[in-house]
C-alpha cells in the first residue's frame, strides 16, 4: 500500500482576488459576506483536508510604481478581513477539519496572540493552528507606528524570543487545572496556573493568560521558512511548513535539510509536516487540460502588470521601474519575501527577460507542474510524493470559485483516495493529531 500524504489549502485573505474571473458569481459585490469561504470550508471537510491556511497582509500595497491605484483597481489583495474573524466562522461552519490563522508578530503583542489563538483553539475543540510570520512590509509596518521592519535574519532573531514568550503563555496553565469540581465547589486548581514573568531582550509578559488552556495543549504551528535563516526557523518551532521550492529535486532537498535541521535541534524529523505548494490544472481529458494550461499561460501574460504588482507587494521590489523585455537583474534583493525572489530568478537563468520570467512564473503548477485529467494528476502527485519522501501538497489556487473548490474536492481528491493517497476520514479529533496520524 502506498504512504498516504496529507492535504491542505492555502487561502488569499480576500475572495475578491478571483472578482473579475468567470465561475465567480458576484464576488465584486457579495466581498463582505463569508459564504464562499464557509462553502468551501465544509467542501474540503468532506474531502478530510488536513487544514485550511488563512494567508493574510494588514496593509494596502503601494510598492508598483508607487501608487496604490493598480491594487485597488483590481482587489490585489484588498479589501481583507481580519483573519481571526474569518477563522471563527469556518470553525462554526465544520467540525474536523483544522484552520491555521497568519498574524504576524510585529502586529499582536505576544499576550494578546496567545490569548487570541488558544481562543481559537477552544471554540474549534483543538482544531486550531498559528501561521507564524514576521511580517515581509515597511508598508504594514508604518502602519502600526513602526518606521519599518527589522532587517531579515534579525526579525527571525526576535521571533525565537516571540515563540519562547507565547508558548510560555499557552504553558501557564497545566492540563487537570480546570477541574469544575460541584461537590468542592472549585473550578479552577489554583496551584495549577501560573504566572509567567517573561522578560526578555524585546519581549515581555506576567501571564498566566487569562483565557485557559488550549485544548491542544499549545496550537499547531506552521511556518514557511526559504532562506537559510527561516528553514532554521521553521525546523525549531513548525509543525507544518508552507513549501515553494521548484521541481522535484529542490522539493527533495528543502525536505531534507530542513529534517535535518529538526533534529540538529533534538526534534523528531517525522513531526514536521512539509507541504509543497500546487495549482493543478485539472481537464476532463488531456486534450481539455493541455488547452487550460494554455490559457493560464495566455492569461498570466494578458494580466502581467498585475501579477508584477502583486509580486512587487510581496517584495517590496517596484517592478513597474523595470524594463520587461530586459534580462532580470541577478543582483536584486529583497527585505521580504526571499523565496519567491529567489524562484523568479531561477527561471530568469540563462538570460530570459523579465517578461519570460514571470510568465513561466505565473504559468506554472508552484512546486510541480500538475496537468492532466484527476487520475493523471493523482499519478503525477503520487510519484512525486514518491520521490520527495513526503509529507503532502498545499493547493494555492490564485482565483478561487466554487467550480475550482469542487474540482478538487469532489473530483481530484477522490482519484487520490481511490489509489489510497489520501484519508477517506479523519481517524482523529484534534488537528495535531491528524498531522501526526501518518
């Protein structure tokens, strides 16, 4: 029998993303109102997803070309809502399947994030987890009265002292403290919560939180660590990490190195789940797909300027300033998002210009190219799990609709089940314990 892998969603904050596209009903105008996310969320429970991650960015991008006009003319990434909130309803609307929120830590105080997130954990009855992040924009930043943010290796510095402080938080009540005890009269063991004093070089909190336990103990933590600084991270404290390395080989090797780096620091490599990010294309036959295929690849040409735009927001790179029939400049850097810098300029190799680049860029399946009908695709995902080691797939569908919810959920991922790639239920209740069941 083959390994089974597990399965998640990585979720644009905001369903305007997809307004303009057709199969997307009246988005544009119905933004506000979480039906489609609460749809899904119940779609991708009956296909026993493992979770549903809510990316998420407090801030109106400005990076291309300097004006805010590109983003808001075509909802690049606003308006989004508060991802707590969002969490909160699809918990309401589910019973099993896990939601891991992004709030970043220059954002939320420690006290106020431990309390927010084991929140989560007890309404959802242990299904929560915590996308950590340190934030990519000078742009968020300034706007909660920063001048920007800390330079890239220091912010990851800052959060290992964020991790020590929060899980410290979560750790000040013991498990038995609530012993709601009619006879005694006594809810909570006194003995048994306890203050924290944490004090360190740029955090601090008394504690104990106020809020209780979290049913899980501590929240499932995800990461998505590219440079050599954030695999470390990711490795110390993720219990699944968000994954972008292109092709099969590199998907191996940022696997490898970042299980090694697990147990350097004295953890089990087999805790941390890495999930390599997707966008399948998915056709009723190899003829429909090839034809879809060529027109993401047509599309993302037709829509370059914005996708630069979005890309410019996660960097902090004004591409507008470039000229797009030049060579990438190999010297560019970036105080955001490495990863995806590091992606564009590997498919620039050998003198592509800009346009070519992002083209290939925006055209393709992320980690691995996926194309073809769902028992081709449940092929192609199963051989590449085969070689990678492990430990499953995150589909990052840039223009969600109910029509490219359904086409995973109800046609892709039984073709995965039916080859026992994938669970037919959730053997468990809590969402630590279902990342850990294989």
């Amino acid at each position: 029998m083959p390994h089974p892998f597990h399965l998640g969603w990585f979720l644009q904050g905001s369903s305007v993303q997809a307004w303009g596209e057709p199969w997307t009903g009246n988005i544009g105008q119905e933004w506000m109102q979480p039906d489609l996310f609460v749809d899904m969320a119940r779609a991708l429970e009956r296909a026993c997803f493992d979770y549903i991650l809510l990316e998420d960015s407090s801030y109106v991008g400005e990076a291309y070309g300097g004006s805010r006009e590109i983003y808001l003319k075509n909802g690049l990434s606003v308006p989004r809502q508060d991802p707590s909130v969002v969490a909160t309803l699809l918990f309401a609307a589910t019973k099993r399947i896990g939601v891991c929120t992004t709030l970043a830590t220059f954002t939320h105080h420690p006290y106020l994030l431990a309390r927010i997130i084991a929140s989560l954990d007890q309404v959802s009855a242990g299904r929560a987890g915590w996308n950590m992040v340190t934030g990519s924009s000078d742009m968020a930043a300034r706007n909660y009265g920063l001048d920007g943010l800390p330079e890239h290796d220091l912010r990851y510095d800052m959060a290992d002292e964020y991790m020590a402080c929060v899980n410290a938080l979560w750790d000040s009540w013991e498990p038995g403290a609530i012993v709601a005890d009619r006879e005694s009269g006594v809810l909570v063991d006194h003995t048994k919560v306890h203050t924290v004093d944490f004090k360190g070089k740029w955090y601090s909190s008394r504690g104990p939180l106020n809020s209780g336990p979290c049913v899980q103990g501590r929240p499932v933590i995800a990461q998505a660590g590219g440079s050599p600084r954030g695999r470390q991270f990711a490795a110390t404290h993720g219990e699944t990490i968000v994954a972008n390395p292109k092709g099969i080989a590199a998907m191996k090797a940022y696997r490898d190195d970042v299980r090694a780096r697990a147990a350097g620091v004295g953890r089990d490599p087999d805790s941390i789940k890495v999930l390599f990010l997707v966008n399948p294309i998915i056709g009723e036959s190899a003829e429909h797909a090839e034809m879809r295929r060529l027109e993401r690849i047509a599309n993302a040409d037709r829509k370059i300027v914005q996708r630069l735009a979005h890309f410019s927001k996660v960097t902090n790179i004004d591409f507008g300033s470039m000229d797009l029939d030049k060579p990438i400049d190999d010297s560019l850097r970036t105080n955001g998002h490495q990863q995806n810098l590091d992606t564009l300029k590997r498919l620039g190799a050998g003198g592509k210009t800009l346009r070519q680049a992002f083209t290939d860029y925006s055209g393709t399946g992320l980690s691995v190219d996926l194309c073809g009908t769902v028992d081709t695709i449940a092929g192609q995902m199963a051989e590449a799990m085969q070689e990678v080691g492990g430990d499953g797939f995150l589909f990052s569908m840039g223009d969600v609709s109910r029509r490219v919810v359904a086409e995973v959920a109800d046609g892709l991922v039984p073709a995965l089940q039916a080859r026992g790639l994938v669970r037919r239920g959730y053997d468990h209740a809590t969402l630590r314990e279902n990342l850990l069941a294989f």
